[in-house]
C-alpha cells in the first residue's frame, strides 16, 4: 500500500497563492475582488469571511486556528498559501469545523487546509452531522484539503444532504469516526461529484466505514478507498437507493460483514474499471455485494478479496450484467470463490476467473436459482477444498441457467471438479470446451485440450491452435454489444467468436477460414447462383472459387459434380439433406480434409 502523497494527485498547494491572484485579474465581474489575509487583515478565518464579499478570496497564513467557519453563503474563495500540513482548523471539538447551509454553490471554494476536532452540527436530539464539513442545501467546491481525527452520528470527515452538490476532489479524507459513513456521507436527493480523493482508516460502528451515499445521484471517480472499517454493510462505501456511477477507484484493504469493498442496496449501479484488492467481509461480497437493484459491472478487476460467498463479487436478489470483469485470487469460505450469485438475474459474460478458492462449491463460480446467463465465461484453475464439495471451477445448483461459449478446465477438489451441479433445475451448455465432458442438456460441448501457453506457470494465453478459436456462436452475445475482450482485443479477430473470455490473438493473415457450406459464390446466401457458380467453373475453367470449402457441399474433400448435385437437390428436393456444418451460419470447417478455405466474402473474410 502506496502512502498518500497529495503531490501524486496533482494538489503540491504551492499555486493556492496564486489561485488568489489570478482571481483579481480574470473576468468583469472579479476585477474588483479583494484578497483578504489572515492574519494580516483579520486575526481569525471567520472574521475575514464576514467582511469578505462575492468574488473574494480569503489566504490563510500557516498556523493553528482553533474556530469553526461558515461561509454564510457567499461565493469566496478560502485557500491557504502553504497547504493543510502547516494551515490546520481546529474546531475543539464543538461543531462542525466548516458548514455550507446557505445555499452556497460551486464558486463556494475551501482549499487547502486541515480541518480536525470537529464533533459534527446537531440536527436532532444528540444526533450530529458532519463532523469536518457538514453541507446542507448547498453545494460548495472542497478541493485539496486534509479532513482527519473528526466524528459525528453521520458523516464523520463530511456529511452532504438536502439537494447539495458539492464537487470534492484531491482531498485525503482520513481517521474519522461515524455510526454511518465515517468518512463521508452523501443523501437526500443532489448530483454530488467526488473525485481523486484519498479515503483512508475511517471507522464506522454500523454502516460505510469509508463513503454512505443514499438517495442521491452520485459521480464517483479516481479515488483511492482504503482500509475502511464498518461492522455491518460496506466496508469501503455503503450506497443505498440511488443512481451510481463509480469508475476507476481502488477500494483496497476495507472490511466489512457485507461488501468488504462495495455494498449497494437496491440501487441503480454502474461500476466500471474499478480495483478491488484485498477487501474483507465476514459474510458476503469480499470486494463487492449486490442485494436488490440493477447493476452493471464492466472492466474491473478483483485480486484476493474473501468472505464467506462471493470472495470477489457476491450478487443478491438482484439483476446484474457483469462484462469482462476479473477474478483472480478471491477466497469464499463457502461458496463462490470468485463470484457468488443468489437468485439473481442478468447476464456474466467475458468474465476470467483463476486461482480462486471455495470451501463448499464454486472455487471460480457460485449460482444458485436465479435465471442469470453465462457466456464467453474462462473459469480455469480455480480450487474446491472440501472433498465432498463440487464445482472448484462453476457449480450451478437448483438453477436452469444456460452457459455458451464457455471454457471450464483445469480445476481441482471435490467430487465434481470442473461443472458441479445439485438440486432441481435443467442447466444447459451450447458450445463449451469443459474437461470432462458434459452429458446434460445442451450441445457442442468437446473435452478436448484449449492449449493454453504456459498452465503451470499461470498463463492462461490460448495458442492459435487451439479448438477454441472461431469456435463459439455469434449470437451469443446478443444485444450486450460487447466489441473486446477483458484484454482488450477485439471479440472478432477471426470473424468468429472464440470460445471463452481471451480472444485469441492471432497474427494478421493467419485466420482459418470461416464460411457457409455451400456458399459457393460467397455472397452470404445459399441459393441457385451457388451451384451454378460451382458448374461454370468445373466446366469452363474460366472462373474462381474462392472458398474451397464453400463449395464442398458434400464435405468430402473435393469439389466435382456431386457437390452440385448436393446442393440442387437441398435446395428443390423436398427432404433432401441441407448442406453439412457450417450451415446456414458461417464457421469452420471441422473436417480436415485437405481442403481449405482462405477467405469468405459472405462472412466478412
């Protein structure tokens, strides 16, 4: 774990004199603006704010300032010269350090200070809000400050309610104490925007040891969350009934009973690029826990994360559309060691799961009931380490859960290794690569070696030979318009999906050929100019087949008459045979027959 430097994050705090400057020269309506100096033209911060007016900037000297400050809603600039180390507000422990509530907005600007010993502003009978800044009906710009030691009933280091929408960014937000969203809380309705903050060591004795938002609409992004405690739900950010959108954060070191990391309740959710390193729960969701809601999860990463279901990710009662995430390393005691769903809905696809570790089944994937759907789904050298357990790579129990395209290999523990099922339900598996076969429901499941680079060693690259590649069905996907992998490359490399989470990287030129069977003049259709094409060439030696493959109608290594035939009768003999596979959707060719196809243009080759 990285210490905290606010140089890092672009705040060194030596323009704040500066920022002051620039304000006396920039604009009509700030020409007229006065820098008020503390403790030059007034001994204390709140003396210079009540002679301030809108548009001036009030620069604090360094030194301890026991007060607490209040911007009487007006639209000033309060800065330090040298940064929250050297300019500390104290508020003794009587109040909130810093109060916005009067309708201040984003020209509201307190910057570089620490503001400590705040003891939060009562807004009940013995209940206090905000311990460092507390923000009602308004909506201020915090930026660059250190708010540390406070405590309060809600929000500890900050508390944000009533339609407030302060933007908070480049702040370290650490060591506070709360009942609920000891470092921060947001509710009661607003658009609050909180970026590229340090939340660090704050402890809540109920929920959100870091962050609380509830019904609000909040922009979370660039922070780093971390080693945040509650006793019960989100242990690194706690959100309730509202709409969400969290993007590239790192929740590191949190713990929790539910969502060590992440726990969003009943909420409309959007997480996406997100790292989840290391979190706790002691019952669900180690990085992450779902429970009512919509939720989409795209683009993160979860590495070592425990609880005991849902090590990484652990989805409750809900419905969640889980893209290209990654599981690596997560623990459940119980069940799901990467992730955990419960009767929920919604869709896992693209997803890489390794090295996770499950007791009871699941070491890689959990589902259980539900109508989710698995697809283009690697679940590889995962572990179940109970002997009578099953699953260590998917264990699917009492649900009628479909699985595509999916590789499950390599997984180890239990009596069902690889795909363990229990209970009712009729799961089913279409185009799979799973050790061991599968004898349910379903179709073109093989067991036959993916080829991966280097198994032993954790490399799970498949090589271009592998009989996954171009292998999966199209269609898959659906309406998720997935266009990458969770690496990034392209999901149509060779035209074709390939079956799993990695589309194999195969150099330029190299594809094998994908087609129609029957297709002869591969315009994408199977029709009477296919075998006519087939004719004049055989008969002529005037024209070209593109795709000998194509039109092997009969697939038995050669192109003669007995292709046109084939393809006469499909197509005007009631009954008749329809061309082999690939037909009528384009694939490859799964006889090697000495014929190839090298490129189809009715199949985008």
């Amino acid at each position: 774990m990285r210490p905290f430097s606010f140089a890092d994050r672009g705040r060194a705090f030596g323009f704040v004199v500066f920022t002051c400057t620039v304000l006396l020269f920039v604009g009509t309506d700030r020409a007229a603006a006065d820098t008020i100096a503390v403790p030059a033209d007034f001994p204390t911060i709140q003396a210079a704010i009540n002679a301030a007016v809108a548009g001036d900037c009030v620069s604090v000297s360094p030194g301890d300032y026991f007060e607490t400050i209040d911007f009487l809603g007006k639209a000033i600039t309060v800065v330090s010269t040298d940064g929250p180390s050297v300019t500390v507000i104290n508020a003794g422990g009587v109040g909130s350090v810093v109060t916005f509530s009067q309708f201040e907005g984003n020209d509201s600007v307190l910057e570089g200070f620490r503001l400590t010993g705040g003891a939060g502003t009562e807004v009940d009978f013995m209940t206090f809000v905000g311990g460092g800044i507390v923000i009602l009906s308004a909506s201020p710009t915090i930026r660059g400050n250190s708010i540390a030691s406070n405590a309060a009933s809600f929000g500890g280091g900050i508390a944000s309610a009533f339609d407030s929408s302060p933007i908070i960014e480049g702040n370290a937000i650490q060591n506070n104490t709360a009942i609920q969203g000891a470092g921060l809380l947001m509710a009661e309705a607003g658009d609050p925007v909180i970026t590229d903050n340090l939340v660090r060591n704050n402890t809540a004795s109920d929920a959100g040891g870091g962050l609380v938002f509830a019904g609000v609409n909040v922009s979370l992004s660039e922070n780093t969350i971390e080693t945040n405690v509650c006793l019960n739900g989100g242990g690194g950010l706690l959100c309730v009934d509202g709409a969400f959108d969290i993007s590239n954060n790192v929740f590191e070191g949190n713990n929790a009973a539910d969502g060590g990391g992440i726990a969003f309740v009943d909420s409309s959710v959007t997480l996406f690029g997100n790292s989840f390193v290391d979190n706790e729960a002691t019952t669900r969701g180690g990085g992450c826990f779902a429970s009512g809601g919509d939720v989409t999860c795209e683009s993160n990463v979860y590495v070592g994360n425990s609880a005991a279901t849902g090590g990484g990710l652990s989805i409750d009662l809900g419905f969640a559309v889980v893209i290209n995430d990654v599981f690596t390393g997560n623990t459940a005691t119980s069940f799901g060691g990467g992730i955990g769903s419960v009767n929920s809905g919604g869709v896992i696809a693209g997803c890489f799961c390794s090295q996770n570790v499950a007791g009871l089944g699941g070491g890689g994937i959990y589902v259980f009931g539900g109508d989710s759907e698995l697809t283009n789904v690697t679940s590889v050298d995962n572990e179940i380490t109970i002997a009578s357990a099953r699953g260590g790579g998917l264990y699917l129990r009492s649900t009628s859960i479909l699985t595509r395209n999916s590789l499950i290999w390599g997984n180890t523990g239990g009596v069902q290794p690889n795909v363990g099922t229990f209970g009712g339900g009729d799961p089913a598996f279409e185009t799979c690569v799973i050790e061991g076969g599968w004898t349910g429901a379903g179709f073109a499941v093989i067991d036959e070696d993916p080829l991966f680079a280097d198994f032993a060693a954790g490399d799970y690259t498949l090589l271009p030979d592998s009989p996954c590649l171009n292998a999966g069905d199209s269609t898959a996907l659906g309406d998720l318009k997935i266009k990458s992998d969770y690496e990034g490359d392209s999901r149509f490399i060779c035209v074709l999906l390939d079956i799993g989470a990695d589309e194999i990287d195969v150099p330029a030129g190299e594809c094998p050929g994908v087609f129609i069977r029957g297709d002869c003049d591969v315009d994408g259709l199977v029709d009477i100019g296919d075998p006519l094409h087939a004719a004049f060439v055989l008969f002529t030696s005037a024209g070209v087949i593109e795709c000998d493959d194509a039109c092997d109608s009969n697939d038995d290594g050669d192109i003669d008459v007995a292709d046109v035939i084939y393809t006469l009768s499909a197509l005007f003999v009631p009954g008749a045979a329809p061309p082999l596979s690939p037909f009528p959707s384009c694939g490859n060719d799964g006889t090697d027959d000495g014929i190839d196809c090298n490129s189809s243009a009715g199949c985008g080759g």
